[in-house]
C-alpha cells in the first residue's frame, strides 16, 4: 500500500499578488480594488503598499480606466449616459472623475433618443399605455424630453402598438 504524502498548505499570496491577479480577470478602480483586497483579509498598509506599486507601474489608472469603460458603454449599449454614470459610481470610480470621462459628444442628444428607442424595442412587444413606456424609460435615466420624443416616436413606427384610452391593459 502506498504511503499518503500530506500536501504544505500553499502560503497565502501577498495583497500585490492578489491584486495582480484580481485585475488580470478585469479592469478594477482603486477603490474597488482595495475593497476586494479588504474583503479577502489583507492588512490596510499592505493594500495601500500594493496599490501604489500598481499606480506606479501604470498598472492601476483610475482616470484611464474610467475613461475607456464609460467609451466602451457610452457606444455599445443601450444605456442612458445618467445610467452609465451611476453604474461607474458603483464601480468605485469618483464622480468627478466620471462627469469628466464623459465623452465630447455633439450628438448626444440623437444618441439618447435612439438608447431609448432600442430599450423600448427590447421590452415593449405588444399595446401599453403611452404613460407605462415613458415611466420605463424615465427610470433608465432618460430625460422627460428623449422619453416624450422616443415614445411618439415608437407609437409612430408601431401604430400596432397604440393602446386606445378605453382599452384595458390588465386583460
């Protein structure tokens, strides 16, 4: 019979290690990153030791970093900019530094109303109330003014859609 051999527990790996590895999976704010780091039980002077060295190497760049994920939401979703922004607040960046990230946008505007438009395509499929689109749309943080055009705008495209102040919409 063969003799089991007990394995070394492996050494817990320092806050810089962990760090790196934390951020090898996805781009992290510092703030994010020490909340990790926290969570997983690293002293308070390590973290801050492992942080600087990120921000040192570049590695770690809170203003960068927030700049390319507001990009990349602002052109690839369907999200109002107030939901872009509060969704980089929750991922630890300052909100000075998101209101700056904000992209130079002449066509911001058109860019709002057609979010808008691609959210009401993806939810709405069948009659609603005209007051029901707008509520769904002002929660995902589109001004009254995109949530007034948007819908005409839809009811417009999809007369289908229209549902005429005697129907009920709980049938």
């Amino acid at each position: 019979m063969r003799a089991r051999t007990t394995q070394k527990p492996r050494p817990k790996p320092t806050a810089l290690e962990k760090a790196v590895a934390i951020l090898a999976i996805q781009e992290q704010s510092s703030a994010r990153l020490r909340e990790k780091l926290q969570q997983r039980g690293y002293e308070a002077e390590e973290i801050d030791a492992a942080i600087a060295r990120l921000e040192e190497r570049h590695y770690l760049d809170d203003e960068a970093a927030c700049a390319r994920q507001y990009q990349k939401l602002y052109e690839e979703t369907g999200m109002s900019v107030r939901q872009i922004e509060q969704k980089l607040l929750t991922r630890g960046f300052p909100s000075s530094l998101v209101r700056n990230s904000a992209p130079e946008d002449d066509d911001r505007e058109d860019r709002e109303t057609n979010a808008a438009m691609q959210s009401l395509r993806k939810k709405f499929h069948a009659p609603a109330p005209r007051a029901k689109m707008k509520q769904f749309l002002y929660r995902k943080g589109f001004s009254y003014g995109v949530c007034d055009s948007t819908v005409s705008a839809f009811l417009e495209e999809n007369p289908e859609f229209i549902l005429e102040e005697n129907d009920s919409y709980d049938e």
